[in-house]
C-alpha cells in the first residue's frame, strides 16, 4: 500500500525519503472534500481519498481486511478492539462524524408507549446492538431518562432492508444481552409500523416516519434536549475517529502528524465557506440560522473540534457508556485512544 516515491524529507525524520502514497477511505462529507479535492497539501504524504455511500462498508473492509492505509472508523468499534487488547488500528483525534440521536428513537404510537421508561420489557429493533450511535441512544436512555435498558428485548437487523446491518467484525459481549435477530425478511421500519416491534432506535430514520401515521418520534422535543446535553455536559457525539493501520504508523509514526494537520486545514476551508453569507453552501434554507446558534452553544462557534481535550466530555462518556454496557471490561484513560500528536490540543 505505499508507494509513489518522489525524494523529500519526511516530517521528523531529519533526512531525504521518499513520499508515501496512501489510500483514505470516507464518507463525503464537506470537511473532507478539500482532501479529496487536493486543496490541502499533505507533508510528506500522497493521499488517495476514497468516497464510500455508507461507513459500515468501510468498517467492514478496514477491520476484516485491513483494505485501506488510513479511514474513518466506528467510535465504539475502535474503543472495543483497543479496551480488548485486539487492535490492529491507532488513532488520531480527528473526528469525521458526529450526531445528536435523542431524535433518533421512534415508536408505533398504538404501543402505548408514551415515555422513554415505557420502553422496558418491550420488543425495540435496530441495526446492530454494537453500533455506536446504538451505544450512544442506550446511554442516554439510562443517564437522562432512568431506564434499565437490560429490561429491553433488541431486534436487530437492517431498518431499510431485509436481513443484516452489514458484517461488522465485533468482538462478543462481555455479559450475554437478548438480542433477537430479525429473520422476517423485512426491514426494522416495516415492521415498526405494523406493530411487530414497539420501537426503533439507531443511526438512520425509518423509511416508514413521515410515510405511515403510526410511526413517531419517542422525544420530539429532541433538539432541545440535545442542545440541553451540550450546555449541561459539554457532550456532542462522537461516531467515527480516523484510523491508521498501525504496522503502517509504527514503520512511519510521522504520519500522524501530517494526517492531522492536513484534516484540520481541511475543515478550516469547510467552515469557511459553510459561514459565506452571500450564498448557502447547503441547501439548508436557514443555514444562517443554524450557524448562529451554534455560535451560541459551542466554543469558537465549532461543533466538530478536533483534537484531545474539547472533547475530552464526550469521549469520556463514550467509553462509560462501554463499560456499562458490557463491551469493555474497565475504563480507557482518554489519552490511551490515541496516538501521541505533539501540539494537537484542539482545533
């Protein structure tokens, strides 16, 4: 996977070697495409950006295969594998995805359920138990809402197909859980609007929310309460880290640094241009809006620092939630996860 060797001197290194030509697998996502584009200058480094449709395609091929140099990486899969002592990966802290998921649980309004309390003892599907914006609505529920989640009967299976959510290469629970696998053939969403399951919970909304009139939203005063965990606990989710295979980073460790550097001039051209005024750069008509509320609730106005210690609260909690949740046996010390990054407090 490396070649394309052109004479220069390697960051840290202190003499001539060649550039390293490296594969970057990724979703398309605005603070990546001045990457993909070549607008940022990599030292050292030659990087080919590739545009998956979906991350799990990338998870599955970066941890069954180890296809690529370099690529974003399920949190909570890479949390999993490192707290196990089974990582074949490093990490920066570059974080390419990030979402809220209170608004993200859904209900058949006929269950009767009508609180997040009410979603013990009942049947509740989503993609995959391991999933870390699974992990992440199931922290909630029990942080935020005092529910006992061990109480909850999982389906899990693709909300938008038949059968699986991918083939994820997670290592087995360390406390046995009810998972039910959905074998029906149909997807999660249908069977949430013909009562089949209760609830629904996961990265992506069912096809059936807008469509059938039995489909809900469990919260839909989510954005407050989302805004209400960023103010209260300075936690914004995190989905996916940046990954490196690390036979690649121990043969040349300066690439940590020049990755993250490229990452962070790449979202610097981003946030300027989403913060022209004279245009919309997304076909958000209340662009603006949102971004002044974001001023109003994150430091710098920035939602997606990069960097150890802006987001120390988040990652600390992620791993928490891990622990609690069975997939870790003790908790990982923040600085643990990644690789040293001399200088990389935040940006």
């Amino acid at each position: 996977m490396e070649s394309g060797f052109a004479l220069r001197a390697a960051p840290n290194d202190g003499v001539k070697m060649s550039r390293l030509s490296l594969t970057y697998a990724s979703c398309r996502y605005d603070r990546i495409e001045p990457l993909r584009a070549g607008e940022v200058p990599i030292e050292g480094i030659d990087l080919n950006v590739m545009i998956f449709p979906a991350g799990r395609q990338i998870f599955d091929r970066l941890v069954g295969g180890e296809e690529f140099d370099a690529s974003e990486l399920s949190a909570s899969e890479f949390i999993s594998l490192t707290g196990n002592g089974k990582s074949a990966f490093v990490a920066i802290p570059v974080f390419p995805s990030r979402a809220f998921r209170h608004g993200y649980i859904f209900i058949n309004r006929r269950s009767g359920i009508r609180t997040p309390k009410d979603l013990e003892g009942r049947r509740v599907g989503l993609p995959l138990y391991t999933q870390t914006a699974s992990i992440w609505v199931r922290g909630h529920l029990m942080h935020q809402f005092g529910v006992d989640t061990d109480k909850i009967h999982w389906v899990q299976g693709a909300v938008e197909t038949g059968g699986a959510h991918g083939d994820p290469h997670a290592l087995p629970l360390l406390k046995p859980v009810a998972i039910e696998q959905n074998k029906s053939g149909r997807p999660l969403g249908e069977l949430l609007a013909a009562g089949e399951i209760d609830a629904y919970l996961g990265s992506r909304k069912p096809q059936s929310f807008g469509k059938h009139p039995d489909v809900v939203r469990l919260l839909p005063n989510h954005h407050a309460l989302e805004r209400e965990l960023v103010e209260r606990e300075k936690i914004f989710p995190i989905m996916h880290l940046v990954a490196i295979r690390r036979a690649l980073y121990e043969r040349h460790p300066w690439i940590a640094n020049s990755l993250y550097a490229a990452f962070v001039e790449a979202k610097r051209i981003a946030r300027t241009r989403l913060r022209y005024a004279g245009s919309l750069a997304a076909m958000l008509p209340w662009l603006q809006d949102e971004i002044e509320e974001i001023d109003e609730v994150f430091p710098e106005g920035d939602p997606f620092p990069y960097g150890l210690e802006p987001n120390r609260p988040t990652l600390a909690a992620l791993v928490r939630y891990m622990v609690e949740q069975h997939f870790i046996p003790k908790t990982i010390a923040v600085e643990e996860l990644f690789v040293p990054l001399p200088g990389a407090i935040g940006t």
